[in-house]
C-alpha cells in the first residue's frame, strides 16, 4: 500500500459544497464529558499549546466526579447538556465561534502540529468539509495493531470514522450537512456520512493518541463483536429509514455494564 500525505474522498453526486470556502485560521475544540476527571486533564494538556487553537469547549453530561473543576482549571468553557454524545457535542458546537470545530473525546490526546495540519490543508484545498485524523493506541498488542489498521482502512477508503478519530469540519458548513447529528450515539459515522454526500473530505496521518481504557476493561472480543454489530444495525437501519430513537437504544446497549 502506497502512503499517502493525505486522502480526499470525493462522492458520486453533484457538490453541494462550493469552491470558495474562506481560509480558516482558528479551531475550535469540543469534548463530551461523563465522569472523566482521570483523563481530561491530559486531553486538555494536549491541546493547549497547539497553534490555531482558539477555544475548548466541554459538553458535560452530569458528571458527578472533578470533571468540570479540572475543565475551569484549564481555561476550558463548560456547558452543560443532555446526556448522550451526540446531544453532548451539539450542544458545545453552538457555542464554538472558531473557523474549524475539531471533536476530541476525553480518553483521546492531539499530537504536537496536529492544528497547523488541519488548517494547512483545508486552506489548500477549499472543497474540503472536513475529515479525521490517523489514531493510534497508546499500548501496542497484536490485537491492537489490528483495530489500528481496521480503523486506517475504513477511515481512509471508506470515509467513515470514528469519534476517536479526532472529526473536524468547517463550521461554516454546518448548514449543508443539516447540522451535527443530535443524536445519543452513533453520531461520529452519521457525520461522516452527512459529510461524504454534501462534498469531500480527508483523512490526515497520524494526529491522535488513544487510551486502551476500553479493551481492557471490557476484553476484546466482547468489545469488537459489540462495536461492529451497533455499526452494522445502524447502517442497515439507517438505509431502510428506520427510526432510530435517536441513537438512544444504541448508546443502552454500548453503555450497558460499562
């Protein structure tokens, strides 16, 4: 497989999006909270010194723990909103003034130069809505190496990531992909897909660290078996124009024990 720089994915129908976006020069960072005290502090670390950043915002969803006073500490703006992820993010997003918004989950951190990528190529190529980042675990095991490369594929060729992929978009193009989807969960791949047929998007290398958090606690199998299965009832569901409560069955059932 040849590297690439960069990937643009360009869908099969006409361009919604126009050519003449105007350059983007700041992010703006959203990351949904429920109880995350042990990790939002290196999330926020993380992005703190990057160039571009103009604003992080986290959407709390009724954390009982220090979540919000680690957040205030660290200059963070606070919103409260409805639980679920997708409610979660919304919320934070309407209250984002920068040119990009980027969505960071908690347990996730942002490689140095990360930013300045993100706004490099978006200036380069104006017909771009937005895209996702490489992601790479912060603990290496052959299982894990293999959820890496599943990730790459189906980010990269696929256009569909994951919300620990670090999705950003212009903000300016919110209306012409009806808006972030306010929805309990299942949210990140409704994006993609929202972004893929209203114009282009991008995949860039590399730029997000994740936490192992997930596979340990809940095993491997058990966590890769229930990943796939919610994505593959959400397509099907989605397709066939089911209601889908928004995301609020699915967000039960990932969340169930956890």
């Amino acid at each position: 497989m040849i590297p690439l720089p960069y990937f643009y994915q360009k869908v099969k129908v006409k361009l919604m999006h126009p050519d003449n976006s105007k350059q983007v020069r700041n992010i703006s960072v959203v990351i949904p909270t429920l109880n995350e005290s042990i990790n939002i502090r290196s999330a926020l670390d993380s992005i703190k010194q990057e160039t571009g950043l103009l604003e992080m915002v986290v959407t709390d969803g009724g954390s009982s723990d220090e979540t919000i006073k680690i957040a205030e500490h660290h200059g963070a703006i606070i919103v409260d909103a409805e639980l679920g992820r997708g409610n979660q993010i919304a919320a934070g997003i309407r209250q984002c003034k920068g040119d990009v918004i980027m969505i960071l989950h908690a347990d996730c951190r942002v490689q140095p130069g990360t930013f300045q990528r993100i706004l490099t190529h978006l200036n380069r190529r104006k017909d771009i809505i937005g895209g996702a980042l490489g992601m790479q675990y912060q603990k290496k095991s052959v299982k894990i190496l293999y959820i890496e490369l599943l990730n790459y594929i189906r980010a990269r060729w696929l256009g569909i990531a994951f919300g620990d992929q670090g999705q950003f978009f212009r903000r300016e193009d919110l209306p012409l992909i009806g808006g972030f989807p306010e929805q309990m969960l299942m949210e990140d791949i409704e994006l993609s897909l929202r972004m893929k047929k209203a114009g282009s998007v991008c995949y860039l290398p590399k730029g997000i660290i994740v936490s192992n958090r997930r596979w340990l606690k809940h095993g491997f199998s058990s966590n890769f078996f229930t990943v796939i299965w919610l994505c593959v009832i959400y397509l099907y569901k989605r397709k066939k124009g089911i209601d889908m409560n928004d995301g609020r069955t699915f967000y039960e059932k990932y969340y169930k024990n956890r």
